[in-house]
C-alpha cells in the first residue's frame, strides 16, 4: 500500500546559515551564501549533464587544470 506524501514540518533540523547539497553540483551563489535565482538551478542542471557526459563532475576537472587533483 502507498504511503501518503506530507510535507516536512520539521525546521529544527536545518538552520539558516546551514548549506545543504552537493558542492560539485552546487552554484557559486549557493556556495558563498548570496542570493539564489532560477539559473542556480540551471548550473545545477548543467553540472549534472557535464558529469553524465564526460564521467566526472566538473569541479574536479577544474582541480586538475590547475594541478591539485
């Protein structure tokens, strides 16, 4: 039998200040704390395809071209 989906009430378990996600899929805005828009969502998105395409995320080939990784 399916369960009924409910929103989450709890907000104890995150704070305003916290950050929540992947930061390899995540947009700059979301890593620096500014504000978020619709092409936050799109950098997202696009992370996600460049790492369907090409095997890895793209924030470790930036770490290889500049020779930490």
């Amino acid at each position: 039998m399916a369960s009924e989906s409910r929103p989450c009430t709890n907000r104890a378990s995150s704070a305003e200040s916290s950050i929540v996600g992947t930061p390899d899929y995540m947009s700059p805005e979301q890593l620096f704390g500014t504000a978020v828009t619709p092409a936050s969502d799109w950098y997202s998105a696009g992370a996600t395809l460049y790492e369907s395409l090409t095997g890895h995320p793209p924030a470790v080939m930036k770490r290889r071209l500049q020779g930490r990784g």
